[in-house]
C-alpha cells in the first residue's frame, strides 16, 4: 500500500524522514563502506612493496569518494523540499 505524502509534509520534513527504509539503506551501505575502507588502509599498512602500496591507496581515496557521495546524497534527500 502506497502513502500519498501531501507537499506540506514533505516540507515540514526531510524526505529521511518519510522514509525510514531509506534511512537503513545509508546506513547500511555506510557501514559497508567503512568495512572496504578499514580493510584496505590495513593492505596500505602491510603492502610489501610500493605497487601493492598504490593500489591500496587507491581503494582508500575511491572508498573516501563513496562515503562522500553517500553523504551528499543523503544532505540533498534530507532536506525538505520547497514549495
């Protein structure tokens, strides 16, 4: 069953907050990225040598550019919208 969410409500509130499932869905692809990103700063740690060492740093800056995008989508979704 579909809710109809009248324009007064969406801009009294955040369309986060509208959406709980949206909200978990962050959640859980924030956590999932923290999880690549823990592992590969780990392989930049312990990389043997200076081309395991790039790669590694390379998943870390592509991880950190996720988690950004992630949070900017989140900031444009979050905020009511206008009238």
């Amino acid at each position: 069953m579909r809710h109809v969410i009248s324009t007064e409500t969406r801009s009294a509130r955040g369309f986060m907050d509208e959406m709980p499932e949206l909200r978990l869905l962050f959640h859980r692809l924030n956590n999932q990225l923290g999880i690549i990103l823990a592992h590969a700063e780990l392989m930049h740690a312990k990389a043997p040598d200076d081309a395991n060492r790039a790669r590694a740093a390379q998943v870390v800056a592509s991880t950190l550019e996720a988690m950004g995008t992630t949070r900017a989508l989140r900031k444009q979704i979050s905020t009511p919208i206008e009238q």
